[in-house]
C-alpha cells in the first residue's frame, strides 16, 4: 500500500489537549508516586534498645516478635508487613504501645519507665535536630 | 460472568451454524438431528466474535515479546478495545475484551490460574473506567487519554489482586512505580496506535487490509 511515512508531527497530532492534560497529570503522578515509594522513606530495620544500649537490630522483612526486658519485666515488639510496633510493655501509662504502628525510617517509640525503645531506620540515616 | 460464558457458547454456535449453511447435506455429518442444539445468532454477535479474535491474535503476538518484569507487556489487545468503544460503544468494547480474557486463557492454557483472575481483574478495572471515560469530551479527550486511564485502571486491579490475594505484604509497593510506568508509556503508545488506525481507516488512505479487517 502507499502508506505515508509514519511522521512524529503526524502522530502527535492525535493527541488532543485534554489528552495533553492526562499525560502531564499521569506522569506527575508517577514521578510523585515513585519518589514517595523508592526514597528510602520505607524504613530497612529496627534498631531495638534497652537501658541505653543497642539490643538488637532486626530486618523488617520477616514478620516476628521479640522479648526485651527492661527493669519493670518484658516489652514485647512485633514486626509485621514491614512495620514495627511494641506490642505490650509494663509502663504504667502505656504510651509507646498507644503510639501504634512504625513504618517510616525515622519514626520511635519509646517506653521510657522500662527503658526500651524501638526506632526504624532506612538505608540511609538522614539529619535531624537531635543527630546532626 | 455467567453471562459471558454463555456468550462464548453462543459465538461458538455462531461459528458451527456457518459452517453448516455452507455444508449442503448436514443431516449426513450429525447422526440424530434433533440431538444437536443450535442457538440463533445475530451479526453482532459474529462481529463481537470476529473482534475478540483479532484481539487473541495480537495477545498471541505479544506472548512473543521477551519482557523484562514479569507483568510488563505493552497490552496490544488493548487497541482492539479501543477501537471497538469508540465505533461501537461500551457494552460491544465490554464483551471484546471479556471475551478476550477467557478465550485467551483457554487457548494459553491457564484457565482459572492466578494470571486469569490478574489479567480478569485488570479487565473488569479498566472497563469500569473506560465506562466512565468514554463521557470525557470528545473534542478534547480521545482514544490516548482513554488509554492512558485504562492502563493505570489495569495494573491497579491487578495490583488489588497481587496484594489481597497472592502476597499480602506491603513490599509489593516498590514495584508499583515501574508498573505505572509502564502503563504511561504502553497506555500512551495503544491509544496512539489505535487512534492513528482509526484515522486511516476513516480516510481510507492506507492499511485498508487492516480497516476490512477489522470490519
């Protein structure tokens, strides 16, 4: 057949502008989309202390949960679907087991009667006030 | 659902009633003639059928393309979509693509697997958004925008699937950046082929094979 050369003009010309406005939209969706989810936002591990000193570093990836004693009894810290939580403490007011779920690199918990925190960290350990 | 399995029934009949107009004498190929069942169909039902196979066809050719990632093809069937919700609306584009998702699944064999229900999911997604698509302005929305929300409408059904079902866990996240783009881009490249296609056929200039084809 005599078909035409098959021209860059020629087909961009089927773009109309409202699908000009999908594309801008939909590629800053998936720019923003990525940086939000490949940042390193997502925390790597769990950096789990007690009294002061490092107890153990757990990777988030496998789903467990952990004793740590502390001077009042055991804090128990569960790891599940990439997130960290503790989940009972002997604390009097409980607020670190209220503080719910981790998951961001950065984000603590602390239960400070029983001298056990947990904090997430990424693949990189970014600059804040307290650690600069 | 049901009601597209019996639509496969019935373009199935469709095809065997043709076959039998042509043959002369068919009391002589069926031994008892009431036995066999025959379901009346319309020329839209062979148009819809002769649709999915062009649509099976293109999925056929694109098994051949090596992807990097697996869930990364270009969904060339998609076009047929495309082209059938702009001639002949929604519910004729429905049953093309359905079709197309069972059929196919027969043919490549993995009838009821977890790519049938990811691919189904993906299918049913994207037609509820084409469903509402289709109302954008045609005077500034076409075929690529059409597209381009049916891609994403796909990998997020499949997506839904993957994490509901198959692995429940939140690492799955990470690949969802390169599925989106990936539906950008294919998104992008289907809706421009099918509106280019579109084009021609209505010009008549070129692919004319191509235009009777899908006629």
């Amino acid at each position: 057949m005599n078909c035409p050369e098959i021209k860059v003009v020629e087909v961009l010309r089927h773009i109309k502008s409202g699908d000009w406005l999908t594309l801008v939209s939909g590629s800053i969706c998936v720019v923003l989309v990525t940086l939000t989810l490949w940042s390193g936002e997502l925390a790597d591990k769990a950096v789990i202390r007690s009294g002061g000193k490092v107890y153990r570093e757990v990777s988030l990836g496998r789903d467990q949960k952990i004793d740590v004693p502390g001077p009042l009894g055991v804090s128990v810290i569960a790891i599940e679907n990439r997130r960290a939580r503790i989940a009972s403490d002997p604390s009097p007011r409980q607020y670190c087991v209220r503080q719910g779920w981790l998951q961001q690199a950065g984000e603590i918990a602390l239960c400070l009667p029983n001298q056990v925190s947990v904090e997430l960290v990424g693949s990189h350990k970014r600059y804040d006030s307290l650690n600069y | 659902m049901q009601d597209t399995g019996s639509r496969v029934q019935e373009s199935d009949a469709g095809v065997q009633g043709m076959q039998e107009t042509v043959n002369k004498n068919p009391e002589s190929r069926i031994p008892n003639p009431e036995s066999r069942i025959l379901l009346h169909t319309t020329a839209e039902d062979h148009h819809i059928a002769r649709m999915a196979a062009v649509a099976l066809g293109l999925t056929l050719l694109e098994g051949a393309i090596p992807s990097p990632l697996p869930g990364v093809k270009p969904g060339l069937a998609n076009i047929v979509t495309l082209i059938v919700l702009a001639r002949y609306g929604w519910r004729t584009a429905a049953w093309v693509s359905l079709l197309r998702v069972f059929a196919g699944s027969l043919l490549f064999g993995n009838f009821l697997t977890p790519g049938f229900f990811l691919g189904l999911s993906g299918a049913l997604l994207s037609l509820l958004v084409l469903a509402l698509a289709q109302h954008l302005p045609t005077r500034w929305f076409g075929p690529v925008s059409h597209s381009v929300y049916a891609a994403f409408a796909h990998i997020a059904g499949q997506m839904a699937v993957v994490y509901l079902w198959l692995i429940p866990h939140a690492g799955i996240a990470y690949l969802i950046p390169i599925f989106a783009t990936a539906a950008l881009v294919f998104g992008t490249v289907n809706g421009l082929i099918a509106a280019r296609f579109m084009d021609n056929a209505n010009n008549g200039i070129c692919s004319r094979g191509g235009a009777e084809k899908i006629k």
